[in-house]
C-alpha cells in the first residue's frame, strides 16, 4: 500500500521540490501519495506545479495534490514533514534588524541570539497545533519530520508538549562538515568515519578515522594548511585550536552562538569572510532567503519551461528524511545524525535537552545508541546554549515574558554585547514588532507597548552592522540568471562556498 506523505510549510521550493525527488528516487517508494499545504496559497501552487510536473513527466505511479487546509492535508498521512518560516521574510527582517540597534550583530539569527529565541516563540505554539493535528487524524504512528528552526527548541517542545506524536529533528549540518573535514585531508568523504554528538549545530565531530587511522588530533594541522579554510573557516579553526574538537555548523552559525567573536564591531570582520554569506556576513542569510525568494516569483515561468527532474539513484540529496522512511518500509539500515531527546545517550548532557547523535534505522524503528560523555570543554559549550533552549522552549509554550526575557539574559551572543535594562528594553521591542505571530503573549505585549511609550527609553543605534550587504535586485540578479537560479532552488542555501573548496 502506497505511503502517504503531508508535507507543511510546502511553499518552500528548495525543501519541497527536493524531498519529493529524494522520496521518490526510492523504486519501493514511487506510488507515494504527497499532499502539500501552506498557508500562502500562490506559493503553495507553484511549488504543487512543479513538482506535478516531475511526477508526470517521469511517467512514476505517485499523486500529489495541495491544500490550504492543514487538518485535511494530515488526514490518514504516515509521514509529515515540516518546513515552515512562522511570520515569513517579515518576521525574519525584525530579527535581525532590531537586535542591530543593540548592537547585536548576527549572520543567521534562527538557532540562538535573540533572532533564533523570537524564532522559537513564533515557530512552537504553531509547530504544537501541528501535533495536536496529527495526533488526531493523520494514520497511527505518524512520524513528524521537522526541518524548522530552531531546530532543537522545535524538536524539545514538540517531544515535551507535542499530544504524543513521535518527532524527530533532522538538519544537513553533520554532512556539510563531514564534506569539509575529508576535504582537509585530501580524502573522498566516502572513506572518511566521523562520529558527531552534541545539539544541533553545536555538534561536534568527537571521532575522526580513516581505514582504521584515528585522524581527529591531526584535522586542526590540516585545516590551518588548506589554503581557502584557513581564510574562510577563522572562527571554527580557532574553537578547534582551543576546544579539541571541529564543529558541525558554518563559520558564520558558530560565530553567533559564543560570545567571543561578534561582540566587538571592529573585530568582527577578522574572524568572517564575504566569499559567502554563510562565513558570517551580517544577516547573510536574510539576504539570500530575500534574493531567492525575489528570484523564484520573477523566474517561475521559465522554471516550468526548464527540464524535469529525474529520478534515479545518483539524483537523490542528502537529507535525512527520505533515508529513514526508506528505512522504516523496506528495513534498509541507514545510519544518520538525528535530533532527538537525550535521556541518556550523552550522560553529561540533560537528559530532556534535544541532542544530535548518531542513530540507525531499519524495519523496527529508529535506534540511538548511547554515546557517552562529551568531551569536557564542548560539553560546556553546549550546556550553556541547552539553558537558553529550555528557558524559550518554556517561554514560548506558556507565554512567559520572564522566562523569555531570562533567555535573552543567558544567551551568550546577547550577554556579550547588552546589559539588563538594554536586553529588557529590546524584548519589548521584538514582543511588539512581532505582536502578530505572538498571541500567547498578548498581556505582556500591551505592557510593553506601554513601556515603549512612556519615554525615557535607553538609546539604541542606526548600526547597519559590521559586515553588511547589498540585497540584489531582481534586475542585478538577471546578470548572473544561472547562479540566482541555482541558490533558489537550494534547501541549503550555503551550499556554494562548498563547492568553492
């Protein structure tokens, strides 16, 4: 019996179009019936379009169909998949843009700082009535797929407060660095073990072999000699020249989780490069997420002129997603890098934090061994960021202003740059700016609005931030069509400045 796939948030092309090419590359998975829903209906259709077009052009068995109505959308699916953006490019503006004026200065802003905190607050109310949905109507044992950042507070709520459905956190994180680390060493990445542990895109790659070698005390040499990582890579070089261990996520991610390397304006730009946003330009990834967008409505025509996609093996991505369903109906093995709830696999850990760790697939489930202690120094690395999951994961699903105000205070990037009554006045800020997308802190909002208007407010800055960019216009974007339309269509929007390497 064909499997039934429901896929949220289905507007986004890189994810959508991708997933359903890799579900599909899969000879016992062609009959998949796919149902798409989004809230923005002309997104929504021309994605369906697309990926319609596929379909048929392939001449392969599988339906899809696309919906605005979730609850009918998850009706009887085995599998869900969640790609949402809550509050959209708008939403996502102000967490960038208010924190500059804090002299707050991310890359990414969706994981930790106060851009991936407000994220979190938008995202889990909605992410909760996703499994209340689920736990309904969708076929028994659904599994929930989250692809939503912040990846590790989504995972955390839905698993704490999620009406039971099972929902495991899946990122490309692991694989990129693994790319990168066998690149240092001149090695196909096929011969290359690593074990990575620690939570999302705070893992570390704690073992490192090669035909039996262990190579994890030699990749710190290797990096520092290769000639574009060693320009492009500053600030994870330096955390693995001072904590042992490389990590998983980019320069421009890392850069933003610690408190040491953006908190002075005039030392950012000697731990990043512009060779590609995600080395850790000032919100580099708004930018492209704009761009791509942009680029998308302008060239969609052309896109439904273009070739298909095909379907065969060597077509197939490297998502997690379409490997553990292949798994879980064919009893395949596949081994990946998941987000799931500790309980014990990494001791010095909290057992309720959402870790990533390796884990194996097959006809019986989704296993995780028990990995062991981290490492001392990335185990603190790690615990530090853990409190500000738990004190937003808690924030977000109770509407506590406190607690949310509390996570800012902890925040590393955050504590780095403002004092108390700063990071107070620019919680009231956000709570404001993004009132729509908030409604759990309805009260907390009209005080701060409140506040706002009383005067005699702490100064902020017309900071544009330390390494800023232009945002192309469609019509600057037309001069290189080929690479606008490459970045459009990618789930991983930092995939260029690999193959730059």
């Amino acid at each position: 019996m064909a499997i039934k796939v429901a896929v949220i948030g289905a507007g986004s092309v890189g994810f959508t179009r991708g997933m359903a090419r890799d579900i599909l590359c899969v000879p016992e998975l062609q009959d998949t019936e796919f149902i798409f829903t989004d809230i923005n209906e002309h997104n929504l259709d021309m994605v369906f379009q697309l990926v319609k077009r596929d379909i048929e052009s392939a001449g392969l068995p599988a339906r899809v169909s696309a919906v605005t109505d979730r609850r009918r959308a998850l009706e009887g699916a085995n599998y869900v998949y969640s790609f949402v953006r809550v509050g959209g490019l708008e939403g996502f503006a102000t967490d960038i843009e208010i924190p500059l004026k804090y002299g707050i200065d991310q890359c990414v802003g969706d994981t930790l700082a106060p851009g991936g905190i407000m994220y979190g607050q938008r995202t889990i109310p909605v992410l909760l009535e996703f499994c209340k949905d689920i736990a309904e109507v969708s076929a028994p044992g659904c599994l929930f797929l989250n692809y939503s950042n912040p990846m590790a507070m989504n995972t955390w709520a839905c698993n704490r407060y999620g009406h039971g459905v099972k929902c495991i956190g899946l990122c490309h994180g692991v694989q990129g660095g693994h790319w990168m680390i066998a690149q240092a060493f001149g090695l196909p990445q096929s011969e290359v073990d690593i074990i990575a542990a620690g939570i999302n895109h705070q893992t570390w790659y704690i073992g490192i072999r090669h035909k039996g070698e262990d190579l994890t005390s030699k990749l710190l040499e290797a990096m520092e000699n290769h000639p574009e990582m060693r320009k492009t890579e500053k600030v994870r070089i330096d955390m693995l020249r001072r904590f042992g261990y490389f990590s998983t996520e980019s320069n421009g991610h890392l850069s933003e989780y610690v408190p040491w390397y953006r908190k002075r304006p005039s030392e950012i730009n000697d731990w990043i490069d512009l060779g590609s946003w995600i080395n850790g330009e000032t919100g580099g990834y708004l930018r492209v997420c704009v761009e791509g967008r942009n680029w998308f409505e302008h060239d969609f025509p052309n896109w439904m002129q273009s070739p298909p996609l095909t379907f065969r093996p060597e077509d197939r991505g490297h998502e997690h997603g379409s490997y553990i369903i292949e798994s879980l109906v064919t009893g395949r093995v596949y081994r990946g890098h998941f987000n799931v709830v500790n309980r014990g696999c990494i001791p010095n850990l909290p057992p309720d934090a959402v870790i990533e760790a390796p884990g194996y697939v097959d006809g019986n489930g989704i296993s995780i061994p028990i990995v062991g202690d981290l490492p001392l120094g990335p185990a603190a690395v790690c615990n530090a960021s853990i409190s500000v999951q738990r004190l937003s994961v808690e924030a977000a699903a109770h509407g506590d202003d406190l607690l949310l105000r509390q996570a800012m205070m902890m925040d590393a990037l955050t504590g780095a740059v403002c004092n108390p009554p700063e990071i107070w006045q620019l919680v009231d800020e956000m709570l404001v700016a993004q009132a729509q997308w908030l409604p759990q802190y309805g009260p907390a909002i009209a005080e701060a609005k409140k506040r706002l208007s009383g005067g005699n407010l702490i100064p902020t800055k017309d900071y544009k931030g330390a390494a800023r960019l232009h945002t192309k216009t469609v019509a600057e974007m037309l001069r290189d069509s080929q690479a606008a339309a490459k970045m459009a269509a990618e789930a991983d929007k930092g995939q260029d400045r690999l193959e730059k390497q």
